[in-house]
C-alpha cells in the first residue's frame, strides 16, 4: 500500500510578524484522515502555525501545501481556507439570542450563501444532520446563551463542520470545558474522523486528554517542531 496523500504538507518554514522569527525552518505533513495534536506552552507559536496553515500568514521562507496545492498566491490561499474548517478558542456568549440551528448555519455564509443570496433548503438539511451527528438534535431550537461549554463547543465545531471542510483544525479545544465535557471530546472527535473522514490538527497545552484519539503528538517549542 502506498503512503496517504499529503492535506497539509510545509516545508522549511520560517515565519513571524514585522522582524520578529516565531517559526523556524518548520517540516511538517498532515496525511488523509490522521490526527495529530501538536502542543507546546505559550508563545511557542502554535497559532501561527495554523494562521500559516490557513494562508492568513505568508511565510517569509519555505513552501507551504494544502491538499497538494502550493499557498503562493492570494487567490490559493483564499482557495484553501474554504476546504478548512477552523475552531478558534475564544468564543463569545454574545448578547443576542440566537437558535443554536442558526447558529450553525452562519458556517454556510459566503459558501452556498451570502448577501441577497439565502440559505437553500439542502444548507438546512446539512445544518440539522450535522447536529444529529454531534448530539444537538434537541438543542436545535434552543437559545445559544442558555447552552453549557461542552454544548458551546460542539455548536462551534458544527458551524466548522457545515462548510464540508476536508481539514479541521482545533485550537485549545479543552481550555473552556468541565471535566465531562473534556472527557467526552475525544469520542466525539473519533465520531467525526468515522463519519467524515476529516484529517484533524489540534492545538492544545492539554495533550494527555486528546491521547486516545490523535496518531500522534508533536512538541512545538520556541518556534521549532520536535518529532516523538
């Protein structure tokens, strides 16, 4: 059997803002359908690895891949930030009340829908089967403000996932969760690589909770990335 082929593939990545380095000659390959944490205290650089990954950050050397296709225009990168679906770590409550089904489907805006354009009854479909996927089904009517933090993360990942990504990414997904919530994420990640199939990098201090469910782990430290 061949090897799987490369989602996310940087090579001899240096990176940083103004005349400050934050990543260091960075090698790094995400194969189809793996997960892979990749933790590191804070200020090592994890989340401009992934503004890199999602082509907010141009490196100031080195190649970086999404699915094959080389990050070196504008319109590549715009092109690969629509096959990914991104979980940042701080999330608003907000002050509106919002459905947790529309909620998610704002994850449809500017992919199936935007401006004078409506949301389709299949962006609804999708909407409602990705909540039964995640155990939200019953949630669906209920008002975003009212939900728990476990409940508020699996809304964020479903509003990632509704954009049909091919790559997810996590950051910090433990830091806001109790204890139940923290020990149910890795079910719920294995459901999501089972069903869709996604490749998955997680950012994240807290890589003993992730163990049973991510390939493997990888230590980024003052800029550099340290294989097990």
């Amino acid at each position: 059997m061949g090897l799987s082929p490369a989602v996310v593939e940087l090579s001899g990545v240096f990176a940083g803002y103004d005349r400050q380095e934050v990543l260091n000659n960075i090698d790094f390959i995400l194969t189809e359908g793996e997960c892979c944490a990749i933790f590191g205290d804070n200020g090592a650089g994890k989340t401009t690895l992934f503004k890199v990954i999602m082509g907010l950050l141009v490196p100031w050397e080195g190649d970086v891949k999404i699915l094959g296709r080389e990050l070196d225009t504008a319109g590549a990168r715009i092109w690969a930030r629509r096959q990914i679906g991104y979980v940042p770590q701080a999330r608003s409550d907000g002050r509106l009340p919002i459905q947790v089904q529309d909620a998610v489907l704002l994850g449809r805006w500017g992919t199936s829908f935007a401006g004078l354009r409506r949301p389709s009854k299949s962006d609804r479909q999708l909407v409602l089967g990705t909540l039964e996927l995640l155990g939200l089904a019953q949630l669906a009517s209920s008002d975003c403000r009212e939900l728990s933090g476990g409940q508020k993360q699996r809304v964020a990942i479903a509003r990632a996932l509704v954009r049909k990504p091919r790559l997810l990414l996590l950051d910090e997904p433990t830091t806001y969760l109790d204890v139940t919530a923290r020990d149910n994420l890795p079910e719920l990640l294995s459901t999501i690589r089972r069903e869709l199939g996604l490749s998955i990098l997680v950012i994240s201090h807290d890589v003993k909770s992730l163990e049973q469910v991510t390939d493997r782990a990888v230590l980024l430290r003052d800029g550099s990335l340290y294989f097990a």
